[in-house]
C-alpha cells in the first residue's frame, strides 16, 4: 500500500474498521496462478527496533550497524501527531515531514487575509515561527520486551473468550506497572502485539506538545499533479514541510539524535533505510480472509468513498474553503487506494502466492498434523458473519452516512426511551438532539446524501433484505429520498412537538417517514453488530493461532504486521518497468516544468507564481526518486537515510503497483517514493531564500 493512502485519514481508518467484516454479495469465483515462487519477504521488511535483522543487513548489504547507529536512527525519527511520520534534521529541533502531513494544521495560524494555500509560508526569523496549539510528536525512548508478562495472564485461559480477556487484563496491568517504572517516569506507555500475540512490547515515548511552524510550501506545489498524479512515477511534488520543536519556551537540544542533510542523495543501487510508523497492514490474513476483503469488504469501501468524494468535490465548487479541500484531498487519496487494494485481490498472481504461502505453512504445521484446521475453521466463520450484508457499514452512525440516519438513531432511542417509560430529563434530553438534528435536514446536500445512503443500500442489498424495498416502495433512491424528507413532519416544529408528544404505541406506530425509516433500519444495524460480536473472540483467537503458525515457520526472520509503532524498512534505489519503458530512478525539476507547461499550466499542474522564473540551478537538481523500500499509510514523513545515518530523502509516497503491499510486498514493482535531500535543498536555496535554516542544517550554500 502506498504510503499516502491513510496516513493522515483517521477517515480512512474509521471506514476499515467499520467495513472489516460487512458482506453484500455471493463470492466470485477467481483463478489463481499456481507457477509462482514465495518468499519470506512476502511479508515484507518493516522490521522492529527490537527485533533488528542484523545478520541479514550484514549478508545482503555487508553492513551490520552498531548499537550507536540504531539508538541514533529511533532516536531522531518521531511520530507526528496520531497520523504522520517526522525526523529532526538539526541540532535545533528542527523536524522535517510531508506537505500532505501539515496541510491540516498549517492552516490553523493563517492570520487574518492570509492564505497559505496560495503563498506558502516561511519564518525568516526564530521569532515567526508559529505554534499550532495541539499539534505533538512522540520520540520512542525506551522498549520492554514484556512477552513473558502476558503470557503469565494467557496461559491460564481456556476458552477463546477467556483467552481474549486474559490478553486485555495482561496488557492493561502492563501499562499501569510501567507508568510507575524506574526510567519509564513522565513517559507516554502503549503496549504493542506482534504476529496476533506471538511477541508483545511496551513503548515509552517522550511526547513534545510545543510545535511550530518554519516553512510550508505552496499546496499547488507541495500537492503537485493531485490526484492524476497520485500513487504514479514519475512524480514532480515538494512534499516538504519544516517544523521546529520547543521545550520550555526554546528550540529543543537534538543534538545526539539528528540526521544530518546529504544534499548529493542516494546513488542508483545504494542501500537506502526508511524509519517511520506504518500505519497498519494485512499480510498475515488467510486467503478466505482475502476473499472476504475482495467480494465484501472494500467493494462496498470503493463506492462508499467515491460516492461521498463526488459530492464533497460539487460543495467545493459552490463553495471553496480550506477545510472542504483538506477533506477532498483525504477522500481522492484513499479512494484511489482503496481501488489498488480491490484491483490487487483480483489478481491471479498475488492471490496465488498467498495461497502457495498458506499452503507451505499448513504443510509444516504442527497443529494442521494433527488435524487442527485453523483455517477451515475461520473460513467458516467468515462464511458464517457474510449473510449479514452490508448494514454494519452502511448504517454505522457515522456523521459521513449523513444528518437522515443520525436523526434515525435518535427517533428510534427516543422510542425505546417512550417504551421504558424513562426520565422527563432523559426524554427532554433526546428531544433536544432530535430537533439539533432535524435543523440539519434543510442542507443542501443533505438530500443528496441521503439518495445515496437508499442507492447503497439497494446496490448490496441481499434477496432477503425486504427493509430495503419497504422504504423504497418501488421508487428510485432519489425520489424515496426527496419524498421522504418532504413528507416527514420532524422538519415542522409543531407537527415535530406533536409528533414527540405521543404516547409510547402511537408514535412507534405513526407513519411518519422517519418513523418508519427508524424502525426499519436500527434493528437491521442492531442485528449485524450481535452477529459480528458473537464470534469476534473466535475469529480473534483463531486469527492468532493461524499468525503463530507462521512464525513458528519463520520466526523473527520475518517482521510482523505494521502497528503504527516505529519500523525500519531497508531497500536500494532501483528503477522499474513502467508503462511499456523503465522508470529512472529520479526526476528533475526539468521535469516538473515541462508537466506545467505540456499541460497548458492547467490545474492541478499550475505552478505558483514565485516558481515561474526558476534557475539553471534549480531545473538540473534532482526532485523525487525511487526505492524498494517497504512502506505504507502512516510512513509519510518517514526519513530515508543511508548507512552513515545521513538524510538522502523524505519518504511521501509510492507507485500504484505497491497499493498490493497491503497484503504481500513484491520487491520486483513496488516502489516507495521520496522528495530527494538535493530537491529539498534546491527549493530552499532558490525559491524559499531559507538560508538560516540551510545554515543550521549545516549545508553549505
């Protein structure tokens, strides 16, 4: 998976976990290659700090770091905010991440007739810098292997529940002892699982709440080519941000935990190491798992999302504003990849080497000798939550599903309210939300939202969904939803009072169209949840016994799925084959230019105005490269250095062949993209005249 497709979404990641189990249709039936060789490094190389893979740096690169080089690379790498990585590039504090990172919060210190969209913005001095209130970044100080801990809880579990419960107790004891720990005092603990429960970890981070804006570059640059550009190579895009952290009102002391800025860069076929926090994975999932995904889960995910992108891009137009564009670019980033995801289940290749996988694991299994069949098992219990169709998504209460299914929610609480005979304080309570949510009714687009909710729902209804053509009556969705929001009386506030006034019976009963609406819907939403609860502990449980058959196979040989907690990925600058012809390595900002100009300086490939009369200097310097790195959402950010621990490249990005590393990582077409050092160093020295900030990060001008 390319390594902006959620980093910065919590959108993203609310729908995964929202869709995770949610069924629609019967399966289709899909080929897979059987002439295909595995790999251990089918599950990648975003290795943990704690489990380095030393010996294998030592036989593929003839490196072998020492504990100086490792305690250097966690040190000076950062989680930025909840959804990004960074890295200090000065002894100043001064921390580097992507555009796409910042773009959000840089706009939260425009003043007053500024607009940072359209200039960019730089400090020129210490004293500009501007401090976005909220905004942190953790530094990952101390691990604790606390394997053993949790082990002492699980082993004496019987059942998959008891098992389930054990792990939370273990874990949740772990974080109060270690918040009291010699060493671990006034530090941020999380515990992390590894390989579903074969290793856990306890993280300490020292978190820095003082963060301050240096230099951002314009969004039509930072966001160079939009979404046509997105997840491709080439790529021409400064995604760069500056930031600096303060501790006690100054600019914090990094200096023992920097990477210092290489402007020269990689080389092509130099070993280049990303160090970030991927934000989350599915390598170890089963290919009935897969299946599910594919016929299920991110088909329904697909259309949702570009539904809402359509409408959220006709608001824009009507009426721009820098929140809608934040939202517009988060949405066109994750349905795009979303779609590589889908098309990547589709393919005969990938799924047929997760089936030889699977296929090799069973073969050395202990428990499958025995006649233990954790993957039947949990193919069953996919089988079995799949009749549940696609209400666990589609009518989650989740703001983006529109103002109609919430207000739906609070009709049908206040009706259980009426029935239970409940408080005048609880029942006044649930008609003030009714009425802040019936206000929303008269949106503009709430009708259309609305539409689309009834389309949905009719597009992954199941034969048996009689609810869906009982709100319908053999009306287009945008008819049923024009009529429905016309006809209600929640939009009148005496026919509302009159409507809430009623008896408990009577107004379960009345046939207004949000009553009914309620009444249809809830229960439906209420059914899917029991049913995916109630075998939410054996999926889980089984889920682990199938991850600690593959370790046993592997071991720490092979690194574990991506947790947002700090990885290294290793890799080398290499081209690829690329529509018919070889990607370079790297583009120019030559090339940049001639995007501008072959496309007429037509948006999104318009360049701002100050970089209309760029250098000699600057076109020759190189902008974006390549590399087999392994990243994902979450890695955006992510510092690329070289094996002296200097900075060559800012991670951003990867091509549209690596959104398949969601599930494998294929060295020979996946490709992590970052903003080269000599590109960054380019635009600071002759667009952004940053020179103080060149001169602290030690390069000479």
């Amino acid at each position: 998976m390319a390594t902006r497709a959620n980093q910065k979404s919590p959108l993203l990641l609310f729908a995964l976990f929202f869709c995770a189990a949610t069924a629609f249709t019967q399966p289709a039936a899909t080929y897979y290659a059987t002439d295909v060789e595995v790999s251990r490094f089918d599950y990648g190389k975003m290795w943990a700090f704690e489990h380095a893979p030393t010996d294998y740096f030592r036989e593929t690169y003839n490196f072998q770091p020492d504990e100086a080089w490792w305690e250097k690379a966690r040190l000076a790498s950062l989680r930025f905010a909840s959804w990004c990585s960074a890295s200090f590039i000065s002894p100043n504090g001064l921390i580097l991440t992507n555009h796409h990172c910042s773009h959000g919060e840089a706009g939260k210190v425009a003043r007053q007739g500024e607009d940072l969209d359209a200039t960019g913005f730089y400090a020129a001095t210490l004293e500009e810098e501007r401090r976005v209130p909220g905004l942190f970044v953790k530094q990952l100080v101390k691990i604790a292997d606390i394997t053993d801990y949790v082990r002492g809880y699980t082993r004496q579990a019987t059942t998959d529940e008891e098992m389930v419960a054990k792990e939370k107790q273990a874990l949740r004891a772990a974080v109060e002892e270690y918040k009291g720990k010699a060493g671990w005092e006034g530090l941020e603990v999380e515990t992390v699982t590894y390989y579903s429960g074969g290793r856990y970890s306890m993280y300490g981070y020292k978190r820095y709440g003082d963060v301050r804006l240096v230099l951002l570059p314009e969004l039509r640059i930072g966001n160079y080519g939009g979404d046509p550009d997105n997840f491709t190579y080439p790529r021409y895009n400064l995604d760069m941000t500056l930031w600096r952290v303060y501790e006690n009102g100054q600019p914090l002391n990094s200096s023992g935990f920097y990477f210092p800025l290489d402007p020269q860069g990689p080389a092509e076929g130099e070993a280049v190491f990303t160090i970030g926090n991927p934000g989350s994975t599915e390598r170890y999932r089963t290919v009935a798992q897969m299946e599910y995904d594919r016929d299920y889960r991110y088909k329904i995910l697909k259309t949702w999302l570009h539904n809402r992108l359509e409408l959220k891009r006709a608001q824009y137009e009507e009426n721009p504003s820098h929140g809608l564009l934040d939202q517009i670019l988060t949405y066109a980033n994750s349905d795009k990849a979303i779609g590589g995801i889908l098309n990547a289940l589709q393919d005969p290749v990938l799924m047929g080497k997760k089936k030889k996988m699977e296929e090799l694991v069973k073969s050395k299994s202990k428990a499958a000798a025995k006649g233990g069949d954790y993957w039947k098992e949990l193919a069953e219990e996919y089988k079995r939550i799949g009749g549940y169709k696609s209400e666990n998504f589609l009518l989650a209460p989740n703001p983006d599903n529109g103002a109609t299914l919430q207000l739906a929610y609070a009709i049908h609480a206040y009706a259980q309210a009426l029935g239970a005979e409940a408080s005048e304080m609880e029942l006044n309570g649930l008609k003030v939300q009714i009425k802040n949510l019936a206000d929303g009714l008269n949106g503009p687009y709430e009708e259309k939202l609305f539409a689309l909710l009834l389309e949905e729902l009719q597009a992954f209804a199941q034969p048996d969904d009689d609810y869906v053509q009982q709100i319908l009556k053999g009306r287009a969705p945008a008819v049923a939803a024009r009529e429905i929001l016309s006809e209600t009386g929640f939009t009148d506030e005496k026919k509302r009072e009159k409507l809430l006034d009623a008896k408990p019976k009577k107004f379960e009963n009345s046939k207004d169209p949000l009553i009914r609406l309620s009444m249809a819907l809830i229960p439906e939403y209420q059914e899917s949840q029991m049913a995916f609860s109630a075998g939410e502990a054996t999926r889980q449980a089984l889920e682990g016994k199938i991850a600690n058959e593959v370790y046993q196979v592997y071991g720490l040989s092979i690194p574990p799925d991506a947790t947002f907690t700090l990885r290294l990925a290793d890799g080398v600058v290499r081209d690829y084959a690329y529509n018919g012809t070889e990607a370079p390595v790297k583009t120019t900002y030559f090339g940049l230019y001639d995007r501008h100009y072959s496309n007429d300086g037509a948006y999104p490939w318009d360049l701002p105005q100050r970089w209309l009369n760029p250098p000699a200097e600057l076109l020759r310097s190189p902008l974006n490269f390549i590399s087999t790195c392994d990243s994902t959402g979450g890695n955006s950010g992510s510092p690329m250095i070289n094996k002296k621990g200097n900075l060559v490249g800012l991670l951003f990005d990867g091509n549209i062949e690596s959104l398949s590393g969601n599930y494998i990582y294929d060295v020979e077409s996946n490709r992590s993209i970052g903003v080269h050092a000599g590109g960054i160093v380019a635009a600071m020295k002759h667009v952004y005249q940053a020179g103080r900030i060149l001169e602290e990060m030690g390069v000479r001008q």
